[in-house]
C-alpha cells in the first residue's frame, strides 16, 4: 500500500464523517423517536447507515479518482457558464445556509451537556466551545482536527451504549425495530428526521475533500473503505443506543428542553447517569461544531474555485461565518429543540437532491475510470434515494393537506 499510506494510519476521514452525523441533532431526534414511538423506528437508523455507507463510499472513489472534491468536480462537469453558476450556487448555498443553522443546534447542545456536568451558564459554555472549535479550525492542520474528532466519537459512542445497557428494552423489542420496518401514525417526520440527521449532504462534499488529506489514488481504496465501514457502524451504533435508551427510560415522555433529557438518568442513577448523558451530549455537540463550519468552507472554497488552503482567507471567512450565525441562531432561538427535528427532517427532504449530483458525477468514464459507478452501484443508491424520496413526498403532501 506505500509508506506514505502506513505514516498516515489505517483510519481517519470516516471518524470525521461519524463526528459530523452524531451531534446534539441527532440525540435530541434518537432521543424522540425512543420516547414516542419505542423501538419501532430502529429500522430507519440501520436504512440510514447502509444509505450512508453507499452514498459515502462514492464520495471516497470520487475523491481517489479525480484528486478533487465533489464540489471541484461538480465545476468541471458542468461546463456551461450558466450551468455551472446555478449548481455552484444551489450547491454551496445549501449547504452553507445549512451548516449556519446546525451549528446553533452543536453548540447549544454541547453547552448543554456541559451545563448538566458541571453546571454553570449556558451562554458561557456556548463561548468557550466556540472558542474551542475556532482555535482548533484556525491552526489549518488536518491532521490536529482528525485526533480531536475521533477521540471524541469514541468518548460519546461509549456514553451512550452504557445508558443503553441500563435501560435497554427486551431484546426481541430491539430486533424487531432493526429488522421489521413499520410506519406508526404520525411516526414520517421522525423517520425522515432520523434519515436526515445520519445521511448529511454535507458530508458528501466534506469526506470527498478530506480523503485528499490522508490518500491518494485507488491503491488506498481499500484503507479508505475499511475506514468508513468501522466509522459509521460505530455512528449507527451510538444512534440506537440513545434511541434504545430512550425507549427504555423515557417512553411517552415529553421532550421538550435539553436540559430535561437528563432528568430521567438523574432519577434512576443519580449523578453518574447525569454525567454521562452530559459527557456524551457536549462531545457530540463539540464533534460538529467543528464539521459543520469546515463542511462549509470545503464546500463553498470547491464550487467558488478558490485555493484548498484551509489558511486561505477566504477559506477562513466562510467558517467564521458559519459560527457567527450560528452563535445569532442560538442568541435568538428561545425554543432549540423543535428548531432542531425540523432542521433534521429538512435535511432529509434535501438529500436527494445532493445526492442526485454525486450520482451524476459518478458516471463519468473519462474522469473516473476504473472507479466509476457500475450498474449495480446505481441501482442501489437509487432504491435508497427511491425510498427517501418516497417518504419526503409523503411528509410534504400531509404538510399541505393533500394526503
């Protein structure tokens, strides 16, 4: 494989991947599908990792083919001026416009889950995790932002699974929600939240971007898949283990603030089911408080054509940005925690949409080659994008009263 591939290490941009997923977006919506509807949803969680798997793994022979990100590539496809200027700028956009308003959502959450360890004021422990996401974003180095990142999901999948083990329901229960789909009344914005809060857009553009900073080349095809396999079962793991949880110690519970999730664990084992929770909750919130403002800046730097610099200015403003709006979005928003689901099933409505470009992007012979989508690549994702695509329509006809 090359002793450039063996000083860079076997594993790295899936853990970005899984700490941009797994964020207080992603607790709050575990958390509500668990007290609402059980162990029913789980199916949706495991339909949601192996879409990520597929559509991720795209964005990782994309990357090793081309040497560019999906949002470079994405210019070059679409070579007509007019063509490229309307995809460049539904791409970044959308995806800027996005980051800024999770970003909200990563940093109250993760003050949160401060606040319930340790107490104190929320608006503090917004600013110093703030701070802590531009110190680190502001050194430029890659390789600082992976470490930080994977010790993190590692801490807060450990969290969660041990709140699962407590409170988990009957097995049967647990697999049956995994393996039998079902669609409670009411239950299609929580399934499209679930969906939405593990398949990111932004992550397509963010992992096409950062594989270019570990490998290169199809020889490292296997490192990188192998990376994202273990990442994201990790991720899918952590997402059944809050809503198992929740399932089990929150059943017909209203969740209607952050702070309360962690009342139940309090109850029934004391201090250290609190400390738990808010361990887990603040490295969830930190973990994308740092990717959604990069996501951003690789996202808008590739459809603008500017420098892949992470020191570049301009690079620079975009996250900067993000977390300033981010930081208005959590100043303003008296009620978080709706903010957020709806936020998550959005992100589901949208998928679609990002996910059709890297589609097309993946059918190119000429740039691709050997890596290129095959049939079979194609049928898959397209029943998967079929699915999402089903329930999106779903959710907005009965928005509009028209189912």
């Amino acid at each position: 494989m090359g002793a450039a591939a063996e000083k860079r290490g076997h594993f790295g941009p899936g853990f970005v991947i899984t700490a941009a997923f797994i964020g207080p977006g992603t607790v709050i919506t575990c958390t509500a599908s668990g007290a609402n509807f059980g162990t029913a949803l789980l199916w949706a969680l495991l339909f949601a990792g192996l879409t990520t798997l597929v559509l991720q793994e795209m964005a990782i022979r994309l990357s090793l083919a081309t040497g560019k990100d999906l949002a470079e590539n994405l210019r070059e496809v679409f070579a007509n001026p007019w063509g490229r200027g309307i995809i460049c700028l539904l791409s970044a956009g959308a995806i800027a416009i996005g980051c800024a308003a999770y970003q909200a959502g990563n940093l109250v959450g993760g003050a949160a889950g401060v606040s319930v360890l340790l107490g104190g004021d929320l608006t503090l422990w917004v600013m110093i995790q703030t701070a802590i996401a531009v110190v680190l974003l502001w050194t430029g180095k890659y390789k600082y932002i992976e470490r930080f990142l994977t010790v993190l999901v590692a801490i807060m999948s450990f969290c969660f699974v041990v709140t699962a083990v407590v409170f988990a329901p009957s097995l049967p229960d647990i697999l049956a929600g995994l393996f039998l789909p079902s669609l409670p009344e009411g239950s299609v914005l929580t399934i499209l939240a679930l969906i939405g809060t593990t398949v990111v857009p932004y992550n397509l553009f963010l992992h096409s971007r950062i594989i270019g900073e570990k490998w290169a080349g199809e020889r490292h095809l296997g490192y990188a898949r192998k990376d994202l396999i273990i990442a994201v079962a990790i991720g899918v793991a952590a997402s059944v283990a809050i809503s198992v949880t929740a399932a089990g110690a929150l059943r017909g519970v209203e969740i209607n603030s952050i702070q309360a999730l962690s009342g139940p664990l309090h109850s029934l084992l004391g201090n250290i089911g609190s400390a738990v929770f808010g361990i887990g909750l603040w490295a969830a919130g930190m973990t994308s408080a740092i990717t959604a403002p990069l996501a951003a800046a690789y996202t808008v730097a590739g459809a603008a054509g500017w420098s892949r610099d992470s020191t570049d200015p301009r690079f620079r403003a975009v996250w900067i940005v993000v977390i300033a709006f981010g930081l208005f979005f959590v100043m303003v928003s008296a009620r978080p925690i709706p903010l957020i689901v709806t936020a998550q099933a959005l992100n589901g409505i949208i998928l679609p949409i990002a996910a059709l470009f890297l589609l097309f992007t993946m059918n190119s012979k000429n740039r691709l080659g050997k890596l290129r989508n095959r049939l079979a690549a194609n049928i898959v994702a397209a029943l998967f994008l079929l699915i999402v695509a089903v329930l999106s329509a779903r959710y907005i006809l009965r928005a509009v009263g028209w189912l």
